[in-house]
C-alpha cells in the first residue's frame, strides 16, 4: 500500500508563504503557464526540481513527503535574521522583484488604456464639434 501524498496542500502552502494570493501569480514567479499549475493541482503532482529551484529555502522531506518542517530554517513572516541562509534572502528579494517586474507591468498596461480612453474622447469630441457645425447649418437654412 503506497501513501498518496497532497501535493495540492504543498503547493498551498508554498503559495501562501510566498504571499501570492492568486494560482496565476504563482505560476508566473514559478514560470510556468497557469494552465500547467492547474494542471498540477488536477492530477496531485508537481515538478520538484522547479518548484525546489525558485524555493530553494524549503526542506526537501518537507517538498517531498509534506512531513517535517516546511523551511530549511524557519522565517516567520518574511522578518530574517542576520544568520538567515543567503538562499531564504535570495528568495524574498526575488519575490520583491517579481512583484516590482508585476508591478510596473500593471503600470504599463494602466498607461496605455489611458492612452486610448483619450484618443477616443478626442475623437468624440471631434464628432460633436462635427455634429454642432451641421446643426447650426442646418438652421441658419
């Protein structure tokens, strides 16, 4: 008899230690298609070597089994101490990035929509001003 292990509460938990609050955020910083996480959620499975290779700071029982402690060495709520591994550091800076690199393309997209809503509103105000000028026209006739 072989023991299932819930991959889809590892991953949970990866993701919510990582702040993430959407499936897609995390697929993003793993690199990975949403769809493949989702796919990962649907069949109990994952890829080690990548999750483990964005996350090196988590115990490999732990990534394994879901036994034992989650971190090689424990960080409560992203407050490190100066004895913390470089690879926990490494990971939080990487996650600030990731959220910078989010961030600013949200900013981007957010630009460029306003872009076009003023495009358009020069455009309608160009077809009033049109309209206005064929209605005084047509009552000076």
């Amino acid at each position: 008899m072989s023991i299932i292990i819930d991959k889809r509460l590892i991953l949970n938990n990866i993701k919510n230690h990582l702040g993430f609050k959407t499936q897609s955020d995390f697929a993003k910083f793993l690199g990975i298609a949403p769809t493949t996480l989702s796919s990962w959620y649907a069949r109990n499975t994952f890829d080690m070597n990548l999750v483990y290779s964005k996350c090196s700071f988590l115990n490999t029982n732990w990534l394994l089994t879901g036994e034992g402690e989650m971190l090689k060495s424990k960080v409560l709520n992203n407050n490190l101490e100066p004895d913390d591994n470089f690879e926990e550091i490494q990971a939080l800076t990487d996650i600030a990035f990731y959220d910078i690199q989010l961030s600013e393309e949200k900013l981007k997209k957010a630009n460029k929509r306003i872009e076009l809503l003023e495009e358009l509103v020069e455009s309608y105000k160009l077809e009033i001003n049109d309209l206005k000028n064929e209605l005084s026209k047509g009552s000076k006739k």
